[in-house]
C-alpha cells in the first residue's frame, strides 16, 4: 500500500520529523532513521494562514474516499493524506494542520562503513 516516508531522529518512544513528534510503534535504539506513515493515519484540518502546517496542492477523487496532496511549510515536503468521503473543501490552495494519529514504525539508519585503518589515502 501506500506509504510516506519521512526522516526522523528517535527520542525512545517518539520521534521527531516534519509533522512533528510522532509515537513510535516500539522503542528505537538508533537515534537517526525513517518513519513510515501510512496516507490513512494522516488528517487534515483547515486552518488559517497563520496556524496552517501546509497547503493542498492536489486531490483526486475515488468515490469512497479520496488521496489529498499537501505541500507542508519546510518547502519542500509533500505527502499524501487518504481520507474517507469527499472532501471538496480541500482545494489546491486551501490551507490546512495536518496531524498524524496512532503510532509509526521506525527503520535506523543503515550503519556507515567504518574507515579501512589499514589502508593508505590515494
């Protein structure tokens, strides 16, 4: 299924990403890694300018529910929301808070490969 994966640097049982500090599924050893969040765990809100985290860049329609498109704030970041029904209020452009419910799995880093001290620089 459908996945957003985002940068993360654990706390134990939480971590920090661009939506902020999200509960883990179980504790985190290493410290910096990825979350993934399913598009069903993240809702949406409208906001105003000042309060919103991000803005609708796109929706598509899929009659029971509907995939929604956000652009968060860090200018760079998009990720995607499922969310039931219709939402025809979420507009590209509107502005929103997204929020993420429930806990996440984390994945560490993979280790980086220690240099070689027996081996001559080129």
């Amino acid at each position: 299924g459908d996945a957003v994966l985002l940068a993360a640097e654990s706390e134990g049982g939480s971590a920090r990403t661009v939506l902020g500090k999200l509960p883990l599924a179980s504790t985190a050893v290493a410290t910096h890694g990825t979350v993934l969040v399913r598009p069903e765990q993240i809702a949406l809100a409208p906001s105003d300018e000042g309060t919103a985290t991000a803005h609708v860049t796109d929706t598509q329609f899929f009659g029971h529910d509907a995939l929604v498109s956000v652009g968060l704030r860090d200018a760079g970041t998009t990720v995607r929301a499922r969310l039931l029904g219709a939402p025809t209020h979420l507009t590209p452009g509107t502005p929103v808070r997204v929020a993420v419910s429930g806990p996440v799995p984390f994945f560490p880093d993979p280790p980086r490969a220690a240099a070689d001290p027996g081996r001559m620089p080129e």
